[in-house]
C-alpha cells in the first residue's frame, strides 16, 4: 500500500463533487477552505479504509497466532518478567 502525499506543494487535480447546499454554504460563511478540507477528509477516510482492508487480508493469520497463544502460551512466556 502507498502513502499519500499531503503537503501545499503536491499537484493538485481539479474535480467535481456534490455537497449540500446548506453545508457548503455554512463553510463559506466560516471561510473553511472547502478544497482543503475535502481533501483532509479523504486522506483520512482513505487512512482508515486501508485499515480496514489489512485486517481482512491478515484476519486469518491474527487468528491463527492468537489460537497458537491460546493454546501454547507466548512462544518466550517463561522468560517473562511480570
């Protein structure tokens, strides 16, 4: 999976997009920059969707380790200290 670049100075792209009438409407009245912050939604709805998709592309594995822990122990349990 890539990192996404977020700075002032990556190419930005012209797009079209819906939004409520009333919500823009109140960012322009708050003199929210609607551009910045639809793109600071998306790199964090994109953030949180890669999570999602890694703990379904490794949700058998996790399971397998922590039945392995169940059923063993930690692999260097008994050098633990607490």
């Amino acid at each position: 999976m890539g990192t996404l670049e977020h700075s002032s100075r990556a190419q930005r792209r012209a797009t079209n997009v819906s939004i409520s009438a009333e919500i823009l409407a109140e960012a322009r009245d708050l003199k929210v920059n609607v551009s910045r912050a639809a793109e600071e939604g998306l790199t964090r709805a994109i953030a949180a969707r890669r999570a999602e998709v890694w703990l379904e592309e490794n949700k058998a594995a996790m399971e397998s380790s922590n039945a392995y822990v169940e059923e063993h122990g930690l692999p260097l349990g008994k050098y633990r200290r607490f």
